[in-house]
C-alpha cells in the first residue's frame, strides 16, 4: 500500500491541453471514504489511499476537462492563483500517472 | 448453486513439506492416516496410539471417506495421551503447528471440527473470508484480531475462558460485510452435526462483528481513521482476488462507517490476552 501521491518530486510539467482520465474498472477499482480515495491498482497490485486534494484532482481525471479547464476551475474554487494550482496539480497528476492510477486520453 | 459447488469434488488437500513437518513425523509413530471428507476438499487426519486411531475413527464416522485412505497427507494429527499420561494435554496439530490444546475429548473433537471446516471455508467465494481470530463475550459481539496471533491466542485461552471471552479456533472467518455478522458455524452440515458440544447453540452462529484489530509496528493501540482502516483491513482478507477487489473495496468501505478499527502492537502472551479482556469488556 502507498499513501497519497508525492508532490515533492520533479517532474515535467503537462500541456495545458492534455486530457487525462482515471483507468476504467477492472484495471483500476476506487472508492471514496470520508473524502479520501482508496483505489486499487489491478496490474500492480496495490492499494493506494490518496489525500483529500489528490482525491479531488483523482475525480476530476474524467477524460473530457483539458488540464487547463481543470485548474481553472480549481483555482477559482479555492480562491487561488491559477500558477499555484497549476503546479501542484501538475505535481499530483505526475505521481498519479506513475502509480497507473489514470491515463492520459488526448 | 453455491460458491461451494463450484469447486471440484474430491479435492485432496495438500500438505507444505517443511524440516519442522519432518521433525513431528520423525517424532512418534504414526498410526493410519484417516481420510475425511470436509465440503468438496478431502483431508487427513492421523493418531499417534491405536486408542487414539480407534477413538478419531468412531468420533469421525459419519465424515469418513475410506476410499481415500492412502491418497491423503496428514494435514492435521491428533494425540490424545495413555492412560500412563491421562493428566496429559490432547494436542491437534495442523500440519506442524499445534493448534488445540485441551484436557477433555469432547472439546478436542470440537476444535477438529473447527479446524476440518477451515478448508471449506477458503473456498467459499460469496462473503469475506479473513485470516483473523474471532473472541467474543457474553454480549454477543465479535473482535477480530490478526490471524498471525492466533497461537498467542490459543495459549492464553484458559486465561480468556475465565475472564468469560470466548475464543474461536479458526484462524479464517466468515465475515459478512453487509449485516456486519461473523459466521461461527461450520460452513459443512455434515461436520456441524459432529459438532453438538453444549457449547455451540443455534444463537451463537451468527454474531454482530464489533472491534476489527490490524496488526500494526507502533507500541501502542489507536483507532484508525476509516480509509486507513479500509486499507488496513482489505490485507486481511483473504479471498479479496476471488471477490474482485471493487466488491471487496465497495463492501468494506460500508462496513468502515460501522465498525471500531484499533491497531494492535506485538505483545506478549500475557499483554496480548490483558489487551483482549479490556477491549471486548470496552464493547459493552
């Protein structure tokens, strides 16, 4: 088991375009416990527990938003600068992929 | 159909070959291993003495499968004592292990009971199976704790009996997530019929499931917050695989929003049975 994603390491930044969508059930199972995802990696074999904000950014992954539309919609739901968020969402998304977690779709 | 009939008849329960197997075999001799027949899964089971043999072969009758003796291993082996060593303790081994220690017949052949209807019970598919040992009071609610602690369990179990817990011998439970019961029961009717120590009533087949102990490094108990405890217990839960783990996950996160979830150090046999007592006279 791994707990929420590393949001300290390096790593390059997406396109502000790309699309990304959470792994469809079998590949990747989830569930939401108390504002907390518990996702389970079928291929690794791992159990995930994602903090509330990677939880967050987790569901947002539907393959339809582009990154862009995303942290907009991000920053403005937590009155922040979209440069902010645009890191960090950056950040959560690379360890996401990283864990086969979500895929990206465009 | 049941999840039961899914798996193959006849089904010769293998044994792990290993240097401590060798050492009990080497250790007295053995008499006719007795195959017996628990669910679809065929077992054996073997006696040190003739008198043992001839008991195990009369107690075990209705669930023999003679055509299978001499095509069986000895999974579990059973020693009863002489008359010489009457004040003795009658011992079940599993494979190596020693996992009932009794001083009465009638309670030793429960144990077996108990522990013959392990096998079946991993091959059932439609509820939760955990590799946990289930302790409960007289207030009818169940707490498991890690099935790694189960021998720590069973040499404490006179200790518990007097404090008024009781003690399961199996080291797998039934667990069904969504009424929150623990199934006592043996899961093969032929095998519950042996079963008829006054002890074991119909009320106490299915018991509400209480306190869910996880095995943890820290040096001290805590509760968990319901998704650690989700990923704590879904470890414990042996035919998660077999369920997918969606159902597993789905039906545990339910049960998180029921349930207390401690974590519990590595103790001492002493502080692990002192632990017990408290938490099950915690749960009210």
């Amino acid at each position: 088991m791994t707990s929420s994603p590393d949001t300290s390491q390096a790593f390059t930044p997406l396109d502000p375009a790309t699309v990304v969508q959470r792994k469809p059930a079998p590949l990747v199972e989830w569930v939401e416990v108390e504002g907390e995802v518990v996702a389970y990696n079928e291929e690794t074999q791992d159990l995930h527990l994602l903090d509330p904000i990677a939880s967050l950014i987790f569901q947002l992954c539907d393959g339809i938003a582009t990154l862009s539309e995303t942290t907009t919609d991000l920053a403005q739901a937590f009155d922040q600068p979209a440069e902010v968020i645009t890191r960090d969402v950056d950040a959560c998304l690379a360890n996401l992929l990283a864990l086969g977690l979500v895929e990206v779709v465009a | 159909m049941t999840a039961l009939d899914l798996v193959q008849q006849d089904t010769v329960l293998p044994q792990m070959l290993s240097a401590c197997q060798g050492k009990l075999d080497e250790s007295r001799p053995w008499h006719t291993i007795l195959a017996v027949r628990t669910g679809p899964v065929i077992v054996g089971v073997r006696a040190d003495t003739a008198e043992t043999s001839a008991w195990l072969e009369s107690a075990l009758e209705p669930v023999r499968a003679r055509e299978f003796d001499g095509k069986v291993w000895p999974n579990f082996s059973v020693t009863l004592g002489s008359q010489s060593r009457r004040e003795s303790l009658m011992l079940v081994y599993h494979d190596h292990e020693i996992v009932g220690r009794r001083r009465e017949r009638r309670a030793l052949l429960g144990d077996l009971v108990e522990l013959l209807d392990e096998g079946p019970r991993l091959l059932q598919s439609d509820r939760v199976i955990v590799h946990a040992s289930a302790i409960w009071g007289s207030g009818g609610q169940v707490l498991l704790i890690p099935g790694t602690l189960h021998t720590n369990v069973l040499m404490r179990r006179s200790q518990l009996e007097d404090a008024g817990l009781h003690v399961g011998l199996s080291r797998t439970q039934v667990v069904d997530l969504s009424s929150l019961t623990v199934t006592m029961g043996c899961v093969d009717p032929a095998l519950a019929e042996l079963d008829s120590s006054p002890a074991k009533s119909s009320d106490d087949q299915s018991l509400r499931l209480h306190t869910w102990c996880v095995p943890a490094t820290g040096d001290q108990i805590f509760d968990l917050r319901a998704p650690e405890a989700m990923v704590a217990v879904a470890g414990m839960v042996l035919n998660r695989y077999v369920l997918g783990m969606g159902t597993t996950l789905r039906g545990l996160a339910g049960a998180m929003r029921e349930i207390r979830v401690a974590t519990l150090p590595p103790l001492s046999t002493g502080a692990l049975a002192a632990t017990m007592i408290e938490l099950v006279a915690s749960m009210g």
